[in-house]
C-alpha cells in the first residue's frame, strides 16, 4: 500500500464519518516520519542514566533531567569511535536525531556523537572512576616497586615525532647515557588508550636477554594538554596495565599541574617528561665524584691502618727481649756438654768391653766359629745321605697303588667289553636301551670296539625278537666271555 501523509489521511473521510480511519501501521509510519522531518538534527543535555551494552556491540542509554527520560541508542560503529565512552551519572551532550521505535510505541534519539557537557562532567566522571579503581587496590603503596639504581635499557612509550621524546634523550645524554627502547604510540584521542596499554604489555612480555632488550624501567610520556587531551591516559585499560607491570614504571604526563589516573598506578609519578629521565638515571658526573671520594676515603683509611699497625708494631717489638739474653744460657750448656762428650765416649767404649769380656767372648772368636761352621757343615752331609733312600721309599708306595688303580679302571671301562663282542648302539637323543625305542628311529648308530656303523631301521620295523643270552665260558685267561 502506497504511504500517504497525515493530510491525505484527513482529506478522505470514509462516507457517514468525520475523522478519518488510520490503521496501526500507517499512523505510525506518519508519526516516524513527522518526527524525523522536523528533529533530523538536535542537540541535547542531559545525564545518562542506565546504561547497556549487549554482544551486539551497539549501546542503548537514557538520557534524563528532573522532569524527562529520552531513549537513545548509539550503534556499534559510533561507539568505536568516541573519545569518550557514557557512563550512568555523567552529564553530556548528545548530537543526533530523534525516530520511533513503533514495534514499543515510544521514541527514540539515534546518538551520532555525544561529549561531556563541560570539564565539570569529565572531573565527576573522573573521580568516580579513580574511587572506584582504589577501592580495588590498584593505587596501594605496598604494590609500588622500587626503581633500578642504573637501568641499562629505559623504554619511552610516547609519540615519536613530539618533542617529548627529544627532551627525554637529552637529559639522558646529560646526566648518564643508556640505551632507550622507543614504543610509538598516539598519545591523544580514541586510539590513545588501547595503543599506551599494547605497549606496556608489550614491554612485559619481552624475554630478559633477548634479540631485543628487555626494559629495565618504562617511562610513559606526554606533553600537556586540557583534560580532554590527557583523556587517554584515564583510561581503566591504562591504568590496569600500568597496575600489572612487573616492570617499573614512570608516569610522566603533562606538566605538573596535570593529574591523571596512570600517575596513581605507577611506580613513580614525575612532573614532566625531563624529570622522569632525571629520575631514571643518575648523573654521570656526580657518580664519577662520588667515586673518586670513596677512593679517597679508602686510600686514606689504609694508609692510616697500615700506620697504626706499624706504630704497634714497633711498641710490641720494643718489648720483646735480644735474641742473644734468649739464647746464651742454652748457648753456655750445649758448650758444656761438648766439652765432656769425649770423655763420655771413651768411658762408654771401656764398659762395653768389659762387659763383652765377662759375657763369653771367647767363642766370639774366628777360630771357633769356624769349628762351629765345619762341625755343622759334616752334620748337613750325613742328612743328605740319608735322604735319597728316604724319598725312594716313600714314592715307591703311592706308585705301586696308583698302578692297581689304573689296572682295575681298564678292567671296569666298557671299552673292555666291547672287545668281548658287545656292541653300544646309539640314536640322536642318546644311548637306545630296548627295541621298542630303536623302532621309533629312522637311523641308528652301533658302536663297536674298532669303530662305529651308521645303520638305517625306516623307523617302521617291529619290535626285534627278544634272543635268550648264550652261556658264557671261561676263556684261557680265567674270564667269562658268551657263547654266540
């Protein structure tokens, strides 16, 4: 059906009625476009009361004073790109047109940019922000770290084309020149904030060591600017990755007077991007100074350790007696004792003479060892005459019994037996004692006394009649030998 205006609607009244009949549709297709004719473009203050962001990504919000509440929705390619995000409580502007909804019957404001309605907004919004950030414990002293003495590499996370980062290389190269890891980033606007909390993060996740240094401390720097500018470094998303640094880190925005959420949950808050440097590092020439008094101090201390060691020295050497009074009375009796040692000798020699006198000294004589040695001498040669018989008659015996052992071992060995006719037959598990085990063979082996004979049986044949033993008798020798 072809839409009609409100003033066609009115002009054809049906027969027999006065007001003209509308169907739902319809009036609400002219309510729709009444009101996007005459508020395409409006302006509008208020506070944002509730707030909702579904998965969808768009945001649907009131705005109210004291008297009112307007719907509104913000979709989701608006709400990506504001500077500002609406939170309930915040009092601001909103740009866009009103529509209806007619599925609810109500109309609606369609946002396309809202801001702040004046710093007033943005510091109330602030500081609830900041209340409620510290009532989490992101702003507690005890979770501050203590920065390093002299980092080896500093990490600037700031704009590169500022003069932020010209300012921070100068001091350095002033007061104690170290590497600096710079991380560009936009340090104003909707990218600010997710750019400054990538490159926190980014620092913490570099491996100490690395093919890139890690940082030893982080500076987050920026010039000043109206709180708008700073909005950035407010952020919840910055202040957490500030929070969560295991690096420490220094906040350096704005000039002193600047204050801003990041500045609480740093490690160090400096006044401006040439005092974080300053705090960074000290200075070169004071540390030379204060070196080289310490050298000072401690040549000093050992020139002064090493003369009064000496003087005390000196004092206990006074002390001590000569060493000629420490030696002379042990001098003057070794002297004596030298002195008698030779009258000592000649009368211990006299003694021991006298006493290898009175012990026997005459069969210590040459001539009567000699006797001594022949008398002894004919002693070993009787022995050994006697000795020869002595050992022939002991071998004689075990030798006759060992050859009575050797005879009745021959008489026993089989070998003896198979020189009487016997035979040995053996298969290849061992010695065949019955016909029944030689039928169960394919080959056989007879062993006789000169040889053996491989026989083959077929493994089929029966059992060999059983042949009654033949009488055996005596041989010439006086043994038995059988009868075949």
């Amino acid at each position: 059906m072809q839409a009609r205006t409100m003033s066609d609607l009115i002009d054809e009244p049906e027969d027999g009625q006065n007001a003209p009949e509308f169907s739902v549709s319809e009036i609400s297709g002219v309510v729709k476009r009444m009101i996007e004719g005459e508020f395409s473009h409006v302006r509008i203050r208020g506070e944002v009361g509730r707030v909702s962001r579904p998965a969808s990504g768009h945001l649907y919000l009131d705005l109210k004073d004291d008297r009112a509440v307007l719907a509104s929705v913000i979709w989701k390619g608006v709400a990506r790109r504001l500077r500002v995000q609406p939170e309930e409580g915040m009092e601001v502007v909103a740009t866009g047109r009103l529509t209806t909804f007619p599925g609810q019957s109500r109309y609606q404001m369609i946002i396309e940019d809202i801001a702040p309605a004046g710093v007033g907004a943005l510091m109330a919004m602030l500081e609830k922000r900041k209340a409620a950030l510290a009532a989490e414990g992101l702003f507690g002293a005890e979770h501050k770290q203590a920065l390093p003495y002299l980092p080896d590499v500093i990490g600037v996370i700031t704009s590169p084309s500022g003069a932020v980062i010209k300012d921070i290389l100068h001091r350095l190269r002033d007061r104690f020149p170290r590497k600096v890891l710079l991380w560009p980033v936009v340090v104003q606007g909707d990218k600010c904030a997710p750019e400054v909390a990538a490159a926190i993060r980014g620092f913490n996740a570099m491996t100490p060591g690395g093919a890139l240094p890690r940082p030893d401390v982080i500076i987050v720097a920026r010039g000043g600017g109206s709180i708008e500018d700073l909005w950035g470094f407010n952020e919840e998303i910055v202040v957490r990755a500030a929070f969560e640094s295991s690096i420490p880190l220094i906040s350096a925005i704005g000039h002193e007077t600047d204050t801003t959420l990041i500045d609480y949950a740093s490690d160090k808050r400096a006044p401006t991007p040439s005092a974080a440097a300053e705090m960074a590092v000290p200075v070169r020439a004071d540390l030379s100074a204060l070196v080289a008094g310490l050298e000072e101090r401690r040549r000093r201390a050992l020139a002064r350790g090493l003369e009064q060691r000496g003087q005390r020295l000196r004092d206990l050497s006074r002390a001590l007696p000569k060493v000629e009074s420490l030696f002379a009375e042990r001098t003057q009796r070794l002297d004596g004792l030298a002195m008698r040692l030779p009258l000592a000798l000649s009368s211990l020699t006299h003694r021991k003479r006298v006493q290898l006198a009175a012990s026997g000294g005459e069969r210590l004589r040459p001539a009567a060892l000699l006797s001594d040695i022949a008398r002894k001498k004919r002693d070993v040669g009787a022995w050994s005459v006697r000795l020869t018989p002595a050992l022939n008659r002991n071998m004689s015996d075990p030798k006759r019994q060992l050859t009575a052992l050797a005879r009745t071992l021959e008489t026993l060995s089989y070998r003896k037996t198979l020189e009487r006719g016997y035979a040995v037959v053996h298969a290849s598990d061992g010695l065949v004692t019955s016909s029944t085990s030689a039928a169960k063979h394919a080959t056989l082996e007879i062993e006789f006394s000169d040889g053996t004979l491989p026989v083959a049986t077929g493994g089929t044949a029966p059992p060999a009649k059983r042949v009654a033993p033949r009488k055996r008798s005596k041989g010439n020798d006086g043994s038995q030998g059988d009868l075949f």
